[in-house]
C-alpha cells in the first residue's frame, strides 16, 4: 500500500476578510457571545465576528489556538463552563455528536453550571436529530435555551461568508444571532423544531456524497481509457448536469489535489449518521450504503484528512 501523506496542516488568516463582509451591513449583537471549538471552521467564523465588532469569548480543547484570537481580541476561558458563564449566547463547533455531547454533558461542561438563567446554546456542529434533542432537552432542564444551527458548506464557503445556515429549536435565540449569522451566512432558514435543520443538513450531505462517488468512479472508467480527465470536465460544463460542486471536486480529482475543503472523515461521518437515521425508519437506502462504505475504505487507505474528492483515489484501484 503506498504511504499517503498527510495534507499539510491548514492555518487561519487572522488578517484575511470575506469580500462578502464589505456588501453586508452588519450592526453587532451587543450581547456577548462564546464560542466553543476552534477548528477550521470554527476558527473562520470567530475571525469574522470579530472583525464585524461582536463581543466573544472562546475555549479550544488545545489551547494554543486560542492564542491568535486573544490576540485579536477574544477573551479566552479554560473551560466550556467558564464560556458559559461569561456569555449571553453559546455556540459550539466540534467534529462530532460525541464531542458535541461531552461538551454539555461532561466534565466542566456546559451543563456543570446548573442554572443556565436563560442563556442561549446554540449547536452548530454536524450532528443527527437524536443528537440535537438530548442536547436541547438538557439545556432547557438547567433554565436555557437551545437552537440548532447547522452550518451547510465548505472551508473556503465559511472563508466567503457563503455558509447555509440550517436553525431548528428556540426562535428567541434564533433572532438574537441574527448578526452572527448575517456575518457568516448568504443564506438562513429558521426550519421549526429541534432535529428538522439536522435531518435537512444530512439530506443535503447524502447528495454530496453519492454525487461524489459518481464522479469519481466515472472519471476513473474515463482515466482506464486514456481519456483526458480535463477534456471530460470541460465536456462536463457545457452539459446540463454541471454544478460549481462537481465541476470543483472533478478539477481536483483531475490534479489529485485533496486539501481538504470538506474532510473525507466529515462525509464519512455524515453518512453513517443518515443511515442511523434510515435504519430506526426502516428507510431503505442502498446506494447510500453503497457509498459510506466506498468513504470507509477511502479512509482505511489513509485519506481521513484529505479532501472527501480524495475518494478519487479508491476508484482508480
Ligand atoms: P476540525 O478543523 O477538524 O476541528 C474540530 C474541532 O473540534 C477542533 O476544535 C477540536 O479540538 C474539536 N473537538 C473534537 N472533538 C472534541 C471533543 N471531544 N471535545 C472538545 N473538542 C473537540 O473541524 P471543522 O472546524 O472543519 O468542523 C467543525 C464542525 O463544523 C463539524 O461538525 C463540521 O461538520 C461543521 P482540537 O483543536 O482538536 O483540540
């Protein structure tokens, strides 16, 4: 098996803007808000509210990236609970439901401080409904309130301001992040109760990834025969079936660059959240089976930390 190596660690540019920014006009929150993981996303969308003048405070489980943001002006915390005791609205952005879950539920988490006295969390990490309601149903036990507010797009989308923000839950908390999200989002829908924004964000990543698998498998029939993968993709524009998507994820597969905007590992992840989902519905989904195994094996070959195009790699085999 060929040693893969790892694409190189991505890093924020703290004195980068969307252009987007310059077309919004945002008046800040005056309230203040924590935020609680800053991974890439994480990262790009503190970056912007603090460029727009939002007040915020954030804790990363490694600490030292914190330290840009201090340096921007971001109060930093040692834990999720003193966030939380700090801020009016709390927004979490972690890799996983099961980190998701352990930042309310465990140890220093949100949930330590008993009386939330109406604070808002609001969970902006991928997770599924079930997720989403355990989480929401301890916040309102300890007197706060919950949103979901799923964030839909890639890396370089949260860098544009260009998200697609997905909100089920408490509409009060909905409103108030009215100016976080006009900072980070094109786009917002508020989609009723807690678990519909999750089922939606999970829809909408269930055709992502079957499109990609199918991209990648009919680019690699097309590379068995000597085909030009640019010629097929610049025939794939002039067609009726183009996307900014696939056409973006079929160049990168043509040029095997696979700096993760979407990480394989999120897909992966993504899809076996939408088959839990289908299986407790007796839901058959047998294409989407299809694919989270084909994203499996992507990630047994090392390709975790690539971008999800990386899934290129497999079919050529
Ligand atoms: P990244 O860049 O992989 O960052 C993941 C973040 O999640 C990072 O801050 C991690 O902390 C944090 N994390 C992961 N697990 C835990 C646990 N168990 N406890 C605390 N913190 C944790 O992902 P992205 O920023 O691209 O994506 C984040 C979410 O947005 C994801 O759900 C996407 O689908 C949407 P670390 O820095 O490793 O200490």
């Amino acid at each position: 098996r060929p040693v893969v190596t790892r694409p190189e660690a991505q890093v924020i540019d703290m004195s980068s803007r969307s252009n987007t920014l310059a077309d919004r006009e945002i008046v800040p929150s005056e309230q203040t808000f924590g935020f609680l993981g800053l991974g890439m996303m994480g990262s790009t969308i503190v970056k912007d509210l603090i460029y727009t003048g939002h007040k915020v405070v954030v804790w990363n489980r490694t600490i030292d990236k914190c330290q840009p943001f201090a340096e921007a002006g971001a109060e930093v915390k040692d834990t999720p609970m003193d966030v939380v005791e700090a801020a009016d609205v709390i927004f979490c952005c972690v890799s996983d439901p099961k980190g998701a879950k352990d930042l309310v539920f465990g140890n220093c988490g949100v949930l330590q401080l008993k009386d939330l006295n109406n604070k808002a969390y609001v969970e902006m990490s991928t997770i599924d409904p079930d997720t989403s309601l355990d989480i929401g149903e301890g916040i309102k036990q300890c007197n706060g309130r919950y949103l979901e507010a799923q964030i839909h797009g890639s890396r370089q989308e949260a860098a544009d301001g260009m998200l697609i923000i997905l909100a089920g839950g408490d509409r009060s908390v909905f409103e108030e992040c009215h100016s976080c999200f006009k900072t980070i989002a094109k786009n917002t829908f508020f989609l009723g109760n807690i678990g519909n924004a999750c089922k939606v964000n999970l829809i909408l990543q269930t055709i992502l990834g079957v499109s990609l698998v199918g991209l990648a498998e009919a680019l690699a029939l097309a590379d068995r025969f000597s085909i030009s993968l640019n010629d097929i993709i610049d025939i794939f524009d002039l067609t009726s079936m183009k996307s900014p998507m696939l056409l973006a994820k079929g160049k990168e597969m043509a040029k095997g660059d696979f700096n993760p905007q979407q990480p394989l590992s999120h897909m992966q992840r993504d899809l076996r959240l939408v088959l839990n989902m289908a299986e407790n519905l007796d839901q058959s989904m047998p294409v989407t089976s299809i694919t989270n195994e084909v994203f499996k094996h992507t990630k047994r070959l090392g390709y975790s930390e690539h971008d999800s195009s990386a899934v290129f790699v497999r079919s050529r085999f």
